[in-house]
C-alpha cells in the first residue's frame, strides 16, 4: 500500500500531542454540553471557561 503525501502529512497530525489535545476538549465539551452548562450557572466563569477552551484551538 502506498502513501500518498496527504496520508503521511495526516498521520503527522494526529500524532501531534496539540491536535490530540483540541480533539480531547472537542469531545468533551460536545458530549457532556459542558460550554452551556457552566455558563447556565456561572455566566461570567462559563465566558472565561469557554475563551480559555478555545486557545490551542487558536494556536493551531
């Protein structure tokens, strides 16, 4: 089997321990509804919950 470029460049993706961590905090908060969760009942900790959440988002 041959790898193309794109299935090589993929594989170095995925084993980067950054993109496991954003596809980590994805999972969750979209499993367990944490972002509307936390705001629902601490409005100003859920805003900084969800900006500090989406930093290696912006990293990547």
């Amino acid at each position: 089997m041959k790898s193309t470029k794109q299935d090589i460049k993929r594989m170095q993706w995925e084993n980067d321990p950054l993109y496991r961590l954003i596809r980590t905090i994805k999972n969750v908060m979209d499993r367990y509804y944490l972002d509307p969760l936390v705001g629902l009942f601490f409005p100003t900790a859920g805003d900084i919950f969800s900006s500090a959440m989406t930093l290696p988002f912006l990293t990547v």
